[in-house]
C-alpha cells in the first residue's frame, strides 16, 4: 500500500503519526528514528513534533543514501555480467 498523500502548510508541526503517515512507515519506526537522532523534533506537552521542513530534508537525504546503495548495486551487477544466470551463461 503506498503512502498517503498528505498536504500540510510549510511551516505546520506534524505528529510522529502525521509523519509516519508520510514516510509509510509505522510510528514506532518514526520514534525510534528520533530517539536515534535521525529524525530532528521537539516535544511540545506529552508528544514529539516534527517540524515538516525537517521531515523532508530527512527524505531527502535518505533518498540519496538509498540512490547511493542502488547506483553501487547496479555497478556490481554490471561488472559480473549482469542479471544473467548460470543457465544462460552456458547458452551463450
């Protein structure tokens, strides 16, 4: 199932459910991202919030690791042939 789509004003403060929502995560993982210090926020009476800015300049950056791993993967694969199989190496 693919994630909500969520639209907020720029400088709103979001729940870590609102956050989850927007990641597609769960909001365990969301808290755990901010008890870790990867997730920046402030805790404003009983709960955490996210300060939306914040929440994509986090997706943005863990998009670029995730590009990173992938643009490695594809490198490896392509340096053993690519996706082919035993099989068909012997075919050829």
């Amino acid at each position: 199932m693919a994630p909500a789509t969520f639209l907020a004003n720029e400088s709103e403060w979001l729940t870590s459910n609102e956050a989850a929502e927007m990641l597609g995560c769960s909001r365990q993982h969301v808290v755990e991202l901010i008890h870790t210090g990867k997730l920046k926020a402030t805790k404003r009476g009983t709960e955490c919030r996210i300060w939306l800015p914040d929440l994509m300049q986090f997706i943005d950056a863990d998009d670029k690791v995730r590009e990173t791993a992938f643009r490695k993967l594809i490198a490896q694969t392509e340096e053993f042939d690519g996706y082919l199989t035993s099989a068909k190496k012997k075919t050829l």
